[in-house]
C-alpha cells in the first residue's frame, strides 16, 4: 500500500518503529496528496464534516459520491438543493466534484451525504450558519 501512495503522489513516506510517518517531497500538492491517502486509509469519516468529493455514479434516487479515500456515500435526490430536483442529472452528472457533508449511516451502514447543507463554492456549512443567524435573532428579539 505505502509503495502505491509513493507512485502515484510522488512524496516519500518513512514509518517509523514508534508508529509515527514522515511524508516528505519537494512538492507541497504530493506531500497533501499523501497524507489525505494516508488519513483516509488509518481514519474514519466524521459525522457533521464536510468533504470534497467527486460524483462517482449517478441513479434516479440519487448520486454516489466517494469524498473519504476510497468511501462512497450516497446523495439522496432530496439532499441534492434547496430546490425540488426533477432529475439528478439536472443537479450533478459522473466526474463532478462537490463538497458533501456527512449526516451519517442508516439502518443498513450505508453513508448518508448532504449537498444541500453545503455551500459548493465556499464549503460553507449552510445548517450551521442558518442555525447561528437563528440564535442571533433570538437573542437580539431576547434584549
């Protein structure tokens, strides 16, 4: 696996006996290419992050977007826009690269992704920010 990440970034990668890596090249987008590899390899995805991804296979409920390493989660039509979607290839076609946040796993372990949370120029969490507008409101009305 170490030997893959070395190829295909071009950063070199020391293990130490401690457990600890060093990443180093004369590239600063090889060594951000290895680490994110390597993160996504040794970590798990947080719920509530927001991730850039890329629209890997799209459906008619939905699209399928890898955005953690190798992981794949699905982009419900309902969590697509703010608007309603008629189809989802009027949102997002196969290559695309979108920001996705992380709501979590149903029943079944299946990723559950948002874009419609997410600002996609920005990387803005819309929620957040709409929760926080919210709360300023009410504490100004509160005064």
């Amino acid at each position: 696996m170490i030997r893959e990440i070395v190829e295909k970034t071009g950063a070199k990668i020391n293990i130490e006996d401690d457990g600890s890596v060093k990443v180093a090249s004369a590239n600063g987008e090889s060594i951000k290419a290895a680490i994110n590899w390597i993160k996504s390899i040794t970590s798990e995805p947080e719920i509530g992050h927001i991730y850039d991804g890329k629209v890997v296979k799209v459906m008619d409920f939905g699209a399928f977007v890898n955005f953690f390493g190798a992981r794949d989660g699905l982009v419900h039509i309902s969590q697509l826009a703010q608007r309603r979607v008629q189809k989802v290839t009027d949102v997002v076609k196969e290559g695309d690269t979108v920001k996705v946040k992380l709501l979590g796993f149903d029943d079944r372990g299946k990723t559950r992704l948002s874009m419609k949370i997410v600002d996609q120029e920005t990387g803005e969490d819309l929620e957040g920010k709409q929760k926080a507008e919210g709360e300023q409101r009410e504490a100004v009305a509160g005064e």
